[in-house]
DNA sequence: TGCCTAATAT
DNA sequence: CATATTAGGC
C-alpha cells in the first residue's frame, strides 16, 4: 500500500473504503459520495461479509454502523484495530453519548452521527495517514509499550475533558499499535558485538558496557542483554563439548580426572579476531592441534554464531590458563 | 534505583 | 529457535 507513502497527485482519491451497514438507504448514501470523491468503495452488510472481504482485499478504513441487528459490531471493531490496524469509524443514527464511548473504546477512530453528510467524508483519509504515522513513529523510537499506553491514556483523558462540537474531532488511538519490530542480529552487528568482547574481555562483558562500545543506533540494552545471554549459553555449550571431546581424547587410565584448566578448546570460537587480541596482550601462546575440530564441535554454526565452515586447520587451541593464569576461569561457567 | 542475569514468554 | 520480557537479586 503506497497510496500514502508516495506523491500521489490525486491523493487521496482512490481510498480503498469498506462499508458495514445494513441499511439500505445509507448505503446508497456512501456509495454516492464515495464516488463523487473518488473513493473505492465496497460494501456488505454483515460482519461475516465484512471479515470476508478483509481476507481477500486490503482496505485503508472501514465504516461501520454501530447497530446492526444480531451482530456483534464492537467485537468486530475492537478484532480489526487491533489485529489488522486498520482505522474504523462507527457511525449510527444514535449519537448518545455511551454510544459513542463504546465505540471509542473498542478502538473507533472516530464517530459519525447520521444522517451522513459528505463533509465528513472528505477528511476521513486522516486517519489513515495517522494510523501510519503512529505506527512508523512508534517501530522507529521503539517506545516501550507501558510508555506508550500511558500516552495513549493520557492523551484520551484530556482529549475527553475537551468540548468538542465536531464528531471528526474525536480522535483516540487506543490498542498500541504496532509492536515493536523484532530486532535481529545482523553479521554485521554480531561481529561489533564479539569485538566488543574481546575488547572487554568475557569477565567483565556487562550489557551496559557493551552497548556503549557497540555505539549503534537503535540497538538497546535488553538487544544487548538478551545477546549476550544466548552468547554465554552458546560459548558454554562450547566449553562443555569440548571437555568431553578432550576427556574422550584421553582414551584409557588417565579419563578420570580432568582438571578444568586443562580443558582445550579453539579460541576461535570466542574470539574471531584472536590474533589482534593476542598480539594486544602480548600472551604467549603454546599451541595444540586437534584433529577436524567442526567434528569434535558439532553443535558450532547451530546459533549462527560462527558457521562451521570458518573452521580450518589453522585453528589453534590454547590451555585456558595460557590466557587467565589468574585463575579467572575456576568456578560457573568460566 | 539502576543494572544485571536467570527464567520465562512469545 | 531467536529474541523479548519479566522477575528478583544486588
């Protein structure tokens, strides 16, 4: 749908319009002045129909009458704004104001009072616009969702105290819109991430610290958190294979005991660019060989967090205490 | 409080 | 499964 994204010289005729309304004499109504403005119009007159032609067309607003006989329009409402974010205007003949405030509530963008007059018509795109905007505006800052409603709610209560003599101007977004989109964890911001480990070293790899060193736009403390958490799972899936790969290793009287510090493993997997990281620290590194370490480290590649194939011969495996002789790495799951 | 992380939810 | 959100400790 890029009737709104795009200069559209005729905008906004061409809305894609759908009517609920069981009355005959209304529907002509719509029909006419839709077209007199250009607006694409369907109709139906029950909610079934409606559901109908919403699976099957796209629609940029609906109009629905509040009361129609047997069916349950504010249900339908409530399902549609929040569901398919779709904006909705009720309309009825019956404007009390309990009318009005149920559909409000159930998520109505706005109220018509009939008789229809085609001056309401012509700014009803409006919504459609804002619906967008809101929603935009809202996957771009990533409000948190208790912020947001809060707004909402504190946007609906003063809009409530206000007198207002025109229905158009009633204007509630409830239902939060738009969630947040998922954020995913590009190459590109993994290997920030591993750098950004390396930098600090596992130990003292906290979120917050992280994130400052990342320094990347959009990208959250919980993004940050949350990864950091699978990552630690992942390098002690790492650790654990390793272990028995090595205790395997060690065939016959010796596979007693295994000391944690002689546990081997391939930096590699936690430090992509190990060498800068050695050179760095000036550690001194004694080398062992294993044979085809993607075999030995099956569950690699499985996070994506490094593909198997990165795996070669020149892999080095290092004694952890070649790089911790502190005796950092004792205890948990260092 | 803010930050962190384990646990749980989506 | 990957990411988001929650819960509870510090």
């Amino acid at each position: 749908m890029n009737l709104f994204t795009t200069n559209n010289p005729s905008f906004p005729a061409g809305l894609r319009v759908l009517a609920v309304d069981h009355d005959t004499y209304d529907f002509y109504t719509i029909h006419h002045i839709c077209n007199q403005l250009h607006y694409q119009v369907t109709s139906c007159s029950t909610i079934s129909q409606a559901k109908q032609l919403l699976s099957t067309s796209h629609f940029d607003i609906i109009l629905v009458e509040t009361h129609i006989p047997q069916q349950d329009t504010y249900a339908f409402v409530q399902q549609v704004t929040s569901h398919l974010k779709i904006p909705v205007i009720m309309m009825s003949l019956d404007n009390r104001t309990c009318s009005v405030m149920d559909s409000i509530s159930n998520g109505a963008c706005s109220y018509w009072a009939k008789p229809l007059d085609e001056n309401l018509f012509k700014n009803m795109w409006q919504h459609v616009v804002r619906q967008h905007l809101v929603q935009k505006e809202s996957e771009a800052k990533g409000l948190k969702k208790r912020g947001r409603e809060h707004l909402v709610q504190m946007e609906s209560e003063a809009k409530g105290l206000k007198k207002r003599g025109r229905d158009d101007e009633v204007h509630v977004s409830k239902q939060p819109p738009a969630k947040k989109a998922r954020f995913s964890w590009t190459d590109d911001l993994h290997q920030k991430f591993v750098s950004a480990l390396n930098h600090l070293g596992i130990k003292d790899a906290k979120p917050k610290k992280v994130l400052k060193i990342m320094d990347c736009p959009g990208l959250e403390l919980q993004h940050v958190a949350s990864h950091l958490q699978k990552y630690k799972m992942y390098l002690d899936g790492v650790i654990k294979n390793s272990k028995m790969n090595k205790k395997n290793n060690e065939t016959q009287a010796q596979d007693q005991e295994i000391d944690e510090t002689e546990v081997f493993f391939s930096l590699t997997d936690f430090f992509p660019d190990l060498n800068d990281y050695i050179h760095n620290n000036n550690y001194a590194v004694s080398v062992e060989s294993i044979d085809s370490p993607s075999t030995s480290l099956p569950q690699l590649g499985q996070y994506s967090m490094t593909p198997p194939d990165q795996y070669d011969d020149s892999d080095v495996f290092f004694n952890l205490t070649d790089l911790f002789p502190n005796d950092e790495i004792h205890n948990g799951m260092w």
